[in-house]
C-alpha cells in the first residue's frame, strides 16, 4: 500500500478543478484524468488503457465525495 501525501493529493485537487469542462457530475471522469496525467505526464487520449494508480485515483474521488 502506497502512503499519497496530503501535498499530492490537494494539487490532484486543484488540477480537477482547474479542467477545461469541468463538472462535479462527472467526477469520475476528472479524478481518473488527473491521475492518468500524474502517472504518465500526459492527458489521456480518447481511448487510453494504460493503467494509473487506482490507490490514488480512489483516494483522489473520496474527497470529492
């Protein structure tokens, strides 16, 4: 199990928030973006199956929840 420092985790946050088109509706959608950009540098494309951080990506969405 990883320990995601409170750092990492507010600038995920503020990333989410600061999304073209954001919308708290799908929230999802945004947290896993986030997450994708965290781990691989990059948005994803349209049709993107690379794995990212579920840990994360879950921890990221509780606090929007």
């Amino acid at each position: 199990m990883i320990d995601h420092s409170e750092s990492l985790i507010n600038t995920l946050i503020k990333k989410v928030k600061e999304y073209p088109r954001f919308s708290i509706e799908e929230i999802e959608k945004f947290c896993w973006m986030a997450v994708h950009e965290h781990k691989h540098g990059v948005l994803p494309s349209e049709y993107d199956i690379r794995e990212i951080d579920e840990e994360l990506y879950l921890k990221l969405l509780q606090e929007f929840k």
